[in-house]
C-alpha cells in the first residue's frame, strides 16, 4: 500500500468533465448522432498531462508518481508539434494499467491555448495521425483513441443493440460522442461532448 504523501500538482489545469445526457446532445445535433463522432470510453483514470509543468494529474489534482516514461514521450509529441500548435500544449486522457510494466496512457483530447485558430476535434484527429505515425516506434506507452464516424440510428432499439454490442470491447466502458467541430477546453463541463457508461 502506498502511503507517500499525496503531492498536489502546480498546474491548475484539471480534466475537462464530458456531458452525460445523451438526448440532449442528440437534440443538439438535429435529432441525430449522424455526423458526430465517437470513441471509446476506456476502463483507467482519467488523467491530465501538463505540457508546461510535466505533471500526470488526476481528477483530485494529485501529481501522480512514477509517470516519468508518459512525460519522456509527450515531450517527444511537444517537439513535433510545438510550431504548429504556437506553443505549449496539453492532453487529456486516460491511463490504462498493464498486467505487467508501466501504465499506457491513451489521448481524448489535445488543448492548445496558443493554437491560431481553434483547435477542433477534427484538427486534433488529423494533426495526432499524422505525428503518432512519424513518431512509430518512438513512442510506447502513448497513443491517441482511435475516433470513428458515428451513424444515425432510426429506432432507440436500434441504438440499444449497437451500444451493447459496442461495450463488449475489452478495456470498454462505455463510448464519448463528439461533436467535429468541438473545441477542448480544461476545468470544466464541455457541452459538445457526451459520455455514456456501459450499462
């Protein structure tokens, strides 16, 4: 049992809570998800990465320890993307624990405050593909979730089925539907998202 002394972290930064009420995000978007996207919601704590002061957060706002290996590979994504984001950046996400070694660590979402123009889901999709696959090989513990387009669904049964059949994944908790156009920001409730547990 470890009984160190909680650390609190520098950053004020803290993960961003997603929304829960899938009408409502539905509603938002014409009465369909046709045209959003989704990922899973994996099984882990959810954690914040400070790309100024290299700290691995979590919700309660403790620096986690022992996360030395996530920081070494996120400052390898900061080198790629340092002019293209304008300056430092963040990422939100999850740790996924390993029967043995150190926790792998999977991207939700990038906040660049710096970024010229807002930085989209979409941008986000884009600009991560293109720097995990120069970065292959270099990076072991740290990837982006893999986003998928989501499809209209024309009876709630029909939707049932698919979350069922969706949350059997291993690792699976559920699913995040995003909105493309979403811009991430820290600290607080994004509308644009909406996250559903696994029932």
């Amino acid at each position: 049992m470890d009984l160190s002394i909680a650390k609190m972290a520098k950053s004020p930064l803290r993960c961003a809570t997603y929304g829960s009420d899938i009408e409502a995000f539905t509603a938002a978007h014409n009465g369909s998800l046709g045209g959003t996207m989704h990922c899973a919601r994996y099984l882990g704590k959810r954690v914040f990465i400070d790309g100024v002061t290299k700290e691995v957060i979590d919700s309660e706002g403790v620096a986690l320890a022992g996360m030395e290996h996530l920081v070494e590979e996120f400052d390898k994504l900061i080198e790629l993307l340092n002019e293209k984001m304008q300056g430092p950046f963040h990422a939100d996400g999850v740790l996924i624990p390993v029967q043995k070694g150190k926790p792998h660590f999977r991207i939700y979402d990038i906040y660049a405050p710096e970024a010229d123009s807002p930085f989209t889901l979409w941008a986000q999709i884009n600009t991560l593909a293109d720097a995990f696959m120069l970065l292959d090989k270099k990076t072991v513990y740290m990837r982006p979730v893999q986003y998928f387009h989501s499809r209209s669904f024309s009876t709630q049964k029909a939707y049932d089925r698919w979350i069922k059949t969706w949350t059997k994944r291993a690792g699976c908790g559920g699913v995040i539907f995003k909105d493309a156009e979403m811009v991430y920001e820290p600290n607080g409730i994004v509308p644009d998202a909406c996250e559903i547990k696994a029932r």
